[in-house]
C-alpha cells in the first residue's frame, strides 16, 4: 500500500489491506465515549483493537490516547476496559501514562475535583524494540560522583560501579501538555508537542507511524518533521482534507529523504 498518505475511509479498511507486522508505532485518541462526537461516524473498538494488534510489528508500540465520560456521578471505566480487551488481544500494558493538562475546562461535576487528565496507555507487541526516553529533567546533584546500589524487594543490595551525575533524569511518566487550540472546526485536536514525544520515545528515523483516527493530522505533521514515515486513516472527508493540507507544506521533507 501507499505510505505518506491519509486515507479517506474507516480504519478498518485501511487496516486490511496492510500485511501482519507492519506498523512500527500508532499514535491515537479514539472517540471515546460521549465525550467527542465526529459526524456520527461509529467506532467499532474491539474490531480495531484486533486489527491494531494484527498490523503492529513485533516489539512495536499502540499509544492509545483515552479518557472516560461521567453519567449521573458514575465514571464508565471505558478506559480500562479497553486496556484490558487489548491484552486479551495480545498486547502488553507496557506503561500507564497520564496526560496531564493544565489549560482544561472544568467540564466535571462540583461534588468532584477538576477533570484535568487523560490516559495514554502504552501497549507493544511483545519486549519493545525501540525506546528513546526523553531526559529533560534537571538532576539536583549534577556533576557529582555517587555511589551505586540496588536495592531488590527482598532487601538485598547490588554493589554497583560509581557513576557521576548527568544534567538531566529520564521524564515521569505524568506529561504536563497544553491542550491543543481548535483548527478548522475540529472537536478534539491532538496536541503536536505530545504527539512528537511519543514518536522519539517509541519509534527511530525511517519507521512507519499510523494514527487510525488522524482527525486534523497532527500525528502525521509530527511524523514528518521527525522523519519518519507514516499512514493515516480519517473517515471524515471534511477532516481528511483539512489535514491534507496541513502537512502538504512538509511532505517534501519525506521525499528529499525515502
């Protein structure tokens, strides 16, 4: 199939027409619940959790995006259900990650604290294969020479080498993220800072990046700008053509280097 290309049609048949073990990383945020509504287009979870499963590589990496909807002070636990639906798949929960956003509307009931996060569920397909953790931290004791130890659940210390302190320790796995500003009408936009991180974190030059519900197309920009290669599937024509253009200024990028 075509790659560097958004497909304008439903995931699934996007998804068929790619061989098993295909995919390096998918970047998504589904429409979950009754929290985003796109057209009234359906959203058959379980087929494309199967699917997504089928197409990703072995030791590749799904990113899911997600939160839950509150009906009469019930939180639905959608979120867990499909992490858990994806390791009857097959997949690995390889980290529960939260999206933490400190722009966001209060939207949530008053007996409860403000709505300010989502889930990002980390799943692979087997041990990972690429893993670049981002280290922006900065380390109080910089410079300095400490002594090394590890300490097992038992209680019984490693002797470890010495090692001096580096500038910066390896992100939390809590990611302080504006939300994104409306483009174009679209519901729910995809922040580019968190959609970058996950592709250095998870992915190498030259991979192949998918988002299965791309919306205004910022996993793709993100994709090219950090070269890699990517496919995306909108089932909204109106929502294809406005990510079309978006990352039509960059797609140059991709062909100077594949």
């Amino acid at each position: 199939m075509e790659l560097n290309k958004i497909y304008n049609e439903d995931c699934l048949k996007t998804m068929a027409k790619m061989p098993e073990n295909f995919i390096d990383l998918t970047i998504t945020s589904p429409p979950y619940d009754d929290l985003r509504e796109y057209k009234g287009y359906s959203f058959e979870f379980e087929k494309i959790a199967k699917e997504l499963f089928r197409v990703t590589k072995k030791g590749g990496v799904l990113v899911w995006v997600v939160n839950d909807a509150t009906n009469k002070g019930d939180e639905t636990g959608t979120a867990f259900k499909q992490a858990l639906f994806f390791k009857e798949c097959g997949f690995n929960l390889h980290d529960t990650m939260i999206w933490f956003k400190p722009n966001s509307f209060n939207f949530g009931s008053n007996s409860c604290y403000r709505q300010s996060f989502e889930y990002m569920f980390v799943f692979s397909k087997g041990k990972i294969k690429t893993t670049n953790l981002i280290k922006d931290i900065p380390t109080k004791l910089k410079g300095q020479k400490v002594k090394g130890a590890r300490k097992h659940a038992n209680g019984v210390r490693d002797v470890v080498p010495d090692f001096v302190v580096g500038d910066y320790k390896k992100r939390n796995n809590v990611w302080e993220i504006p939300v994104g500003t409306s483009n174009n009408g679209h519901p729910a936009i995809f922040p580019e800072k968190l959609a970058e991180d996950h592709i250095l974190s998870w992915s190498k030059e030259g991979d192949l990046v998918y988002d299965p519900m791309l919306g205004s197309g910022t996993t793709a920009k993100m994709a090219i700008l950090n070269n890699r290669k990517f496919i995306g599937s909108e089932i909204s024509k109106e929502y294809c053509d406005e990510a079309n253009k978006r990352i039509k200024p960059h797609l140059q990028q991709l062909k100077l280097i594949f």
